[in-house]
C-alpha cells in the first residue's frame, strides 16, 4: 500500500493556511503530529510518500522534527510490529541543506524522488550499505546472492547489510526477497 502526505496540506490543517514554509520547532512538531496521525491508520506495511514539493522554506528544527523523528519513531527496533517506510519526494536544493545536516547528527538516511522518477539515497551510510541499496534498485528484488554478485560483497555480508538496510527501513522485505524504497512508488 502507497500512502502520499502533502506537507503543506498537512501544514495548512495544523498550523495555519497562509504559510507554505516549515520553520521553527513548534511548527515541526505540529506537522510531524498530523503526519503520525495519518499514519495510524494505514495499513501494515506501507510505503508513506512525504511530499515537499509545495513547501517554500525548511529550516533545520523543522527538518530534525519531522524528518529525524519520523524516521527514528518508524525504524524496526523502534516500531517493530509497524512497518512503515518512507519516500520523501520533491525535495529542493535548498530543503536538502536542512536535511542532511539532521541525518548527519542522528546518523540516519533516506530514499528522495525528485518527481521526475530520479530517486537516490541520501545520509549517513557506508560504502557497502549504499552500494547493496544501489544493487537492489537496480535489481528491482534481490536476495543476497543476488547482491553478492552485483555489489562484490560476499553473500553473508550481503545478507547482513541488507538487513540492516530493511531495519533502517530503506529496503522493504517480502517473499521474493528486498527490494528498495522507491522502486515501487
């Protein structure tokens, strides 16, 4: 199941309809707030689509309440029993500053779309962790054999790093194998 939150909906119903920027703390929170209460009533698992593509200004409090913290409340040893993955799409040059300096801090990462089908992960992985992500998407579904050949990691670190991928909640899991956030989308 694909759920898609516009922010600056999100926004306009929790703080006020005059503004498409997300800036101060409280702010932050109010729309992380609207965000969770959608997300209790989707389905297990899900893909959650975070558009930013209306939105004008992020600030870094803004980013750290409703990027950091959606992803550290919605990993799989913070929420095990609740599959939630996210696609953040639309996000500019200028909201990937803010971004990027709060995954650095909480040593987390994330699947963008730009809008036009260009996704990418962004944050703080490690050279094998990005590379089996790569492999998977290129793949479309992957078991670690599979990304043992096409990433040059043996098949037990494979399975390993592909593990730890899903518990970060970067690579969604189901019979056939792992397969990337944002090749479904």
């Amino acid at each position: 199941m694909v759920t898609h939150i516009d922010l600056k909906t999100v926004l306009r119903r929790t703080v006020c309809e005059l503004f498409s920027n997300l800036v101060t703390r409280p702010t932050g929170a109010a729309v992380r707030g609207g965000i969770e209460q959608q997300l209790a009533l989707v389905e297990n698992p899900t893909l959650t689509v975070i558009d930013f593509s209306h939105v004008g200004l992020l600030d870094f409090s803004c980013a750290d309440e409703i990027v950091a913290k959606l992803l550290l409340r919605h990993g799989a040893e913070a929420d095990p029993g609740h599959e939630v993955y996210f696609l953040f799409r639309g996000i500019s040059e200028t909201h990937l500053d803010a971004i990027e300096t709060v995954l650095a801090r909480h040593r987390l990462a994330l699947v963008t779309d730009d809008g036009s089908g260009c996704v990418r992960l962004v944050g703080d992985l490690d050279d094998r962790q990005r590379a089996t992500w790569e492999a998977i998407f290129r793949l479309g579904c992957a078991v670690p054999d599979d990304i043992a050949g096409e990433a040059g990691i043996p098949a037990e670190d494979a399975g390993k790093v592909m593990e730890d991928l899903w518990r970060r909640r970067l690579v969604m899991r189901n019979a056939q194998g792992y397969v990337a956030v944002g090749a479904t989308a």
